[in-house]
C-alpha cells in the first residue's frame, strides 16, 4: 500500500512538526511505502511568491473595488501603494529568511529595500522611546539579525493582508482556529466547508493535487496537532475526496486526541474514513492491516468509524499494547524540504525568538510526563499519563542518524517535561562521544538543576529551557500540585541562566481561587525575577479548566462549580466554571501582557506594577528585596 502523511496549515514556518516524521519512520520499519509532505510551507511559499502576489492583489483589488483609499484598511492601503516594490523584494526576502542569500542583509538593514508597512509601527513606537531599538538589540555587527527582523516585519505585512483581503481565516501559523477550539458543535466547520474556494484553498488544492498525482496513495493520513489546523485538514480531506474517492483517509493528532475523544458528530465522516486517538502506531497498524483484508474490524485500535450511520468506537483491548519509546519514538523527515524553512524573527528577544527561528530536529527523549500530577494538566491522557523512557545511549544513537539524514545538528526536545537523569545521562554520553550539537526543551524547575549540573547541560550543547513557574504564589503552587515554590524556581533559573542557558517561564492566571492580590503579587515576583535575570523569556497564559484534568474531574477541591454545558457533538475540551472568588481576569490579564512585553524588550522594569493596569489596584506585598534574597540564599 502507498501511504501519503499530510501536514496541514498552518503550523510553525522555521521547522517541519514532527507527527508525520515519526510515524514514517515506523511505518517504513514495517515495510510500508510511505511518502510525507508539509502543506503548510508549501501553501505559504505559494502565496509569498510573485505568481502569489499577482493572485492576491487581483483577489483584493475586487474585495474593495467599492473603498475610497481613505476607507481601505491600512495594510491594504499600503500593499496597493507599494505592489510593484513588494512583488519585487518578496522572493529575495523569503530566500534570505530561508538562508539563501545572506548577502541581501546589507540591503535590508539600510531600511530602504523592503516596503515598511503597518507591522512596523511598533518598532517606530521603540525608537522614539529608546532609540535605535534594533541597533540596542543587535549591537553594531548584528546585521543578519537585524535584517531578519525586519524582513520578518515584511512577512507580517503580507499576511495580514491576506488575512484582511483574502481570507480571513488566514494566519501566519494557524488557519480557521476560532472554528475548532473547544467547539461543541460541529455547524461552523460544516458551513466553513460548504463555502466557495477562496485564493488559499485553491492553493492548497494544486499543492495536494501535484503530490496526489505523484504518490498515487491508498490511505492518507493527516494530522491535526493543534485547532488551527483541523479546517485545513478537513479542506485536504475534502479534496482527496474528490480527486482519488477510492482512498482511505485517517484523521489524528493532539487536537484529535485532547477534543474528540467523545465524539458524536457523524458528519465529519462525510469527509474522512477513520480518525484515530492518542499514540499513531498502533491504530494505523491495525488499520492498514484491516485494509489488507488481515484482520475484521473489531480488531482496529482506538479508532472512530461510522458503521451503518452510527459512531463506532474501537477501543484498545489487553492484546493490542502500544510499542515501547524505544521503537517508536525516533522521526525521520525524508520527503520533507527541509532547505524551504524560514526562519523569522518576530521579538527583539533571544529566548523567544528560538520557537521560530532556526531549522531543529524534534526529538523525544522520553514518553509521557514523569511527575503527571499538576491539577490544570490533562493528565489522564496517555501522552501525559503513559511514561516509558528511552537510554541515553540510544538518544545518542538517533541523534547521529539524524543529523546524518538532515546535516542538522540542532534538536529541539519536545518531551513535556524532561526527566533531569536522563538529562544528565544524556549531557554526559554526548562529552563522552564528542558530539558537538546544540539542543534546548522543557524541563520542570526541579532543585536537582544545581549550578554544577546547569553547567554540565550546557557544556554539553544546551542553550535554552522552558519551564513553569505558572502562578508565581506559593498557594496556588501548593494548591496545584506543581512540586516547587517561588524561591526553588528563582534560585534554579538563576543556575540556568550563570551557566549560559536562557530560560522561558510559562506563567498562568486565573486559576481557581486567585486573588487580585495574588496576581499582583504574581506580577511582582515575575518582575524582581526579570531584574534579577533568573529569565529572559515568558508568556502569561489564561487557565481554563479542561475535562482532562484533576480541576475538571473534581471540581469541589477546587472551590469551583462548573457550569451546565448544551448538548456536545463535537470537541469537547475546554468547560466553563463559576468561582466564588470573584476577580476581574480580564482586566488583569491586559496589564500582565503589556507589562510582561516591556519587560522582555528591557523596559518598565522599574516601574511600579500597578502602572501596567487601567484601574487603581492593591501595592504588592512582596518583600521588593524577595528574588535577590532567595538567590543569595
């Protein structure tokens, strides 16, 4: 059988997501054909080219035909004023940030190459304030840094003009995501789908015909990793369809495994035959084996399909166990184009800026969390749930083969958390063989991570962590069974960051109970650990309560009551829920992510944190002294 894995937009631009390059490697392990592609890049790389631009400006100019250019939108506004500089500079710009031609750095840095459009407006704003903000960034000989920056501020302008007057589903690195998160009913996909092809479908569908054509596939497989990529899944599925209506077509991945668990909806099956749940190998096993006339139905794993117009669950039996992380857990991106890749960068912040710039190979070091305890954390799914770890040794093993594969040695370890053994055991093989690579992943801020084995990580290549300090209030982290407190995490970044490793903090508010003194608070010690350089990155995230987790499984040790939910047919994920404390989130979430942006840049750190917000709110109550002390402790 002929196999064809699929990619969907929209994921990350810099670097292939790696569900289709594991299960390749497995299935060709097997004896399969198996052939993987990225729809993604290659629509994106369709748009941002000349032939694209024509496309789009002959779209756009008949979507605001009837607009006097005072009423146009600003990014259309200046897409129409600049066309002719824009579709000149746009192939260069995409071969620079690919790595093609850097060179072309001089001309964009001296600011009169690429057109400046309304993505720009935000480093205007920086340097009436600081400066050359970008010569503060990059220091004097930072040129490729620089120019990347701005050309990525050119990328931006594009695709919000695709976004305004093309598509407005359209996004940099999702598609349709508002239709999909946690929606209970399946009636806006549907109608989504039943709608006239708009420029990037049609796109989309001479892509996936080119590799239809040459694949000649039996079954398509297709991931959806996260809710802005389930409508162009749905879009692809849609095609195939209609171009090969003989073939198979499987639907999986996170946004499959976390969402429609519980499914109800028999009209996705108008579009695709199976849809699978939690690890792939197993069930597409099964599946393909089902295909062949090998085994009945009964025997398919965690696998949906619709029998007579009625929803049948396959689930796994005692017989069916998944293979262990040392068979599995090992990609191979063969039949990616690798060399297509962008990197961009969109923050004038070097933790933040490693999710989008640079090609890594993802790897995963161990299944599964080890701690699996946290309250908001789905941890009664199996990616979470099941832990089975592979050896250093034979982490190593994979990492040469696949630097020989794709001459890369960047890895990023997409585990939920590292296990720091493990970690360590991995530092110590790759000094023992020599193996200069440069890697970086997410890790629980353990007190393990002393100043002496910080440094052994980044002897051995490491260069960047990731990590929640979530609520950043001793409570709540008690509360949620995080496992550390406020000083561990300052005094474990701070190691981090003095052996050379950046660190990013994933920072959450909302959670059930918290105050608004907590969230000042929360506030406070985030901005003492930012001047105290225990990190250089973070992101605030707004908790929601899933049913996959301790909080949405048992609510009253919670304090919460969750809300009565209509009829669910689709995904189901996300659930609202009332708590007695009442705290204003929303308004407090705008000044946690206006001032934690400053703060990345290098600004407003000595301000006063009740200055971020709209509204007088209480002083903090943290010693302002609190991080330096844990530090010195």
């Amino acid at each position: 059988m002929n196999i064809l894995l699929l990619t969907p937009p929209m994921t990350q631009l810099n670097t292939p997501y790696p569900a289709t390059a594991y299960l390749t490697r497995f299935l060709r392990q097997q004896g399969y054909t198996v052939e993987q592609r990225d729809l993604a890049i290659e629509l994106f790389l369709a748009l941002l080219s000349r032939t694209g631009m024509d496309n789009i400006f002959a779209v756009v100019e008949d979507n605001f035909s009837a607009f006097d250019d005072d009423e146009l939108p600003d990014s259309i506004y200046h897409f129409f004023s600049h066309f002719e500089a824009i579709k000149r500079v746009v192939e260069p710009c995409v071969r620079f940030l690919q790595g093609k031609d850097p060179s072309l750095a001089l001309r964009i840095v001296s600011r009169r190459f690429l057109p400046e459009g309304p993505a720009f407006e935000s480093l205007y704003q920086m340097e009436q304030h600081t400066g050359d903000a970008l010569l503060q960034a990059f220091g004097e000989l930072g040129i490729q840094d620089q120019a990347k920056h701005l050309a990525t501020l050119f990328i931006n302008d594009l695709c919000d003009v695709i976004k305004t007057g093309v598509d407005p589903l359209f996004e940099i690195s999702r598609y349709g995501e508002q239709l999909a998160a946690s929606a209970p009913s399946f009636d806006n996909l549907y109608q989504q789908l039943q709608q006239p092809e708009t420029l990037v479908q049609t796109t989309l569908e001479q892509r996936l015909y080119h590799h239809l054509h040459h694949v000649q596939p039996d079954l398509v497989g297709i991931t959806v990793p996260f809710p802005g990529n389930l409508l162009g899944a749905l879009q692809i599925a849609k095609i195939c369809r209609r171009i090969r209506p003989h073939c198979k077509i499987v639907l999986g991945g996170g946004y499959v495994n976390t969402e429609l668990r519980d499914l109800k909806e028999p009209r996705i099956f108008e579009f695709v035959d199976f849809i699978t749940l939690d690890d792939g190998e197993r069930p597409l096993l099964n599946l393909l084996n089902h295909l062949q006339g090998k085994c009945p139905t009964s025997d398919l794993c965690r696998t949906y399909t619709l029998e007579n117009e009625r929803l049948v669950y396959h689930p796994q039996t005692a017989t069916q166990t998944d293979f262990p992380h040392q068979q599995t857990g090992y990609p191979s991106y063969e039949g990616l184009a690798l060399d297509q890749y962008l990197s961009l960068c969109e923050m004038l912040n070097p933790m933040h800026r490693i999710w989008s710039d640079g090609r890594w190979n993802k790897l995963t070091i161990a299944h599964g969390c080890y701690w699996k305890k946290c309250s908001f954390c789905d941890i009664s799914l199996d990616y979470i749930r099941h832990y089975d770890e592979a050896g250093a040794e034979i982490i190593v093993d994979r990492m040469e083969q696949i630097i020989a594969e794709t001459g890369q040695t960047g890895f990023h370890f997409v585990d939920e958390a590292a296990p720091p053994k493990l970690l360590f055991a991995l530092a110590e093989t790759l000094l023992a063989r020599n193996l200069v690579v440069t890697w970086w992943g997410n890790i629980r801020f353990e007190k393990t991570f002393n100043a002496e084995r910080c440094q052994l990580l980044a002897d051995a290549g490491c260069i960047a962590v990731s990590g929640g300090l979530e609520v950043a209030s001793d409570r709540l982290l008690k509360l949620m069974q995080k496992g550390v407190s406020v000083e561990q995490v300052a005094r474990v970044t701070r190691n981090f960051v003095d052996a050379g490793i950046l660190v990013h903090a994933y920072l959450m508010y909302g959670f059930p109970s918290q105050t608004t003194q907590e969230t000042i608070d929360a506030l406070e010690m985030v901005r003492q650990m930012m001047l105290n350089q225990c990190f250089q990155s973070a992101y605030w995230h707004r908790f929601a309560a899933t049913v996959h987790s301790p909080v949405g499984k048992n609510p009253k040790q919670f304090g919460i009551t969750l809300l009565p939910e209509t009829d669910r047919y689709f995904a189901e994920n996300g659930i609202d829920f009332y708590d007695s404390v009442n705290t204003d989130h929303d308004m407090l979430g705008r000044g946690l992510k206006k001032s934690l942006y400053n703060y990345m840049l290098g600004m407003g750190l000595e301000y006063p944190v009740n200055f971020w917000f709209d509204q007088t709110l209480p002083e903090p109550s943290i010693d302002p002294d609190f991080i330096h002390k844990a530090i010195e402790q």
